[in-house]
C-alpha cells in the first residue's frame, strides 16, 4: 500500500514538473533580429566636422522573460561599413581608409560582436545594459542604453576607439594634429527589427 502511494506521489510530481516546465520556460524567449529590417548607424566627429553611415548587422538575437528584456548578443558585418555623407572619389576614398589598418582592419577582422552581460530596468521599455563589445579582436566592457517598443528597439552607446587600437588621428596619442584631430569617441545608434 505504502508503496503504491509513494509510486502515486512521484508520478504525481515528476507530471506536475513537466507540465510546469513546459508553461514556464526557464530561458524565457529568444527573439531573433530580422537584419533586413535593422539599421546600424555610426557617427564619428572631428574637429572640424562629422561623418556618418552605416555598418550591415550580420545576425542577432534579444533575450526576454516575462516580456523583460534580460540579454542579447550581435554580430555586425564589418566589411560592410560605409559612409552616407560623401559621394563620388571622396566616398570611396574614406571608405578605403575605415576599411584600412589606420581604423577597423576589416581584411583581418570581418566582424565585430557585442554581448549583454548585465541588464537593468529603468522604467517601463527602458534599459541600462552593459555589454562586451569586441572590435579588432579586443573585447572591452561598454554601456548602452536600450528601449523596446512592441517588436521594435533601439540602443544608443559611445564608443572610444582608442580602447580596440583605432589611434589614427587621435589627439590622445599625437601631438600637433591641429584641425585635422580626431575625436575619440563615435556614436552607434542601432535600431532592431524582431
């Protein structure tokens, strides 16, 4: 009698686990980003002006429980990055130096992937994260802020090239570079599609 009680019981609960682990994923929902539908926008300033454009994102996902953000992980296709402020020689020219040694080295490092690691609730669809981004094969920590909407987001970050060996024009390592400085920090502005 005992045992069939006892054989009852773990039935009972081995079923009651199953049907709660099926209910209640414990990894929560992985949303891939659709690339065609997603922008990356870069901007970098100099002394005197900016350039912009945009960089192909190559593959990514956002990780939610219970509709809260909770992680996410990208790969951006570096060999894809432009500018959209320059035409004609002028374009091709500066696209050939970011594609160059002196900035991302895209023949040697062809991507560039960033990694949640931490991620904060700031309001309703607000989020601080802090992130590794690896770019020429450095990996840093990096801050962003993040905001969903429905299956839309959109993170904002400040990236200081000089911490991934991208020193070209940087008047932190040069002397005398006068108006042909350049700052820095760039700005990413990603806007995700999922």
């Amino acid at each position: 009698m005992k045992k069939n009680i006892f054989t009852a019981v773990f039935a009972l609960i081995v079923g009651t686990t199953a049907v709660s682990a099926t209910v209640n994923p414990i990894d929560g929902d992985k949303k891939q980003i659709k690339t065609s539908e997603s922008k990356v926008t870069w901007k970098a300033y100099k002394v005197t002006g900016s350039h912009e454009g945009l960089i192909d994102l190559k593959e990514g996902a956002l990780m939610f429980k219970e509709d809260k953000l909770t992680g996410g992980d990208f790969v951006v296709d570096m060999t894809s990055i432009n500018t959209t402020d320059l035409t004609g020689g002028g374009k091709e020219k500066f696209e050939g130096h970011l594609h160059s040694d002196d900035f991302f080295a895209t023949a040697k490092h062809d991507t560039a992937t960033l990694v949640f690691t931490d991620v904060k609730s700031t309001g309703k669809n607000s989020y601080t994260v802090t992130a590794d981004l690896t770019i020429k094969g450095i990996t840093k920590p990096i801050d962003l802020d993040v905001s969903v909407y429905g299956s839309k987001a959109t993170a904002t970050m400040k990236v200081d090239r000089t911490k991934y060996d991208i020193k070209y024009g940087s008047g932190s390592f040069f002397d005398g570079l006068g108006d042909k400085a350049i700052y820095d920090e760039f700005d990413l502005v990603v806007d995700l599609q999922f």
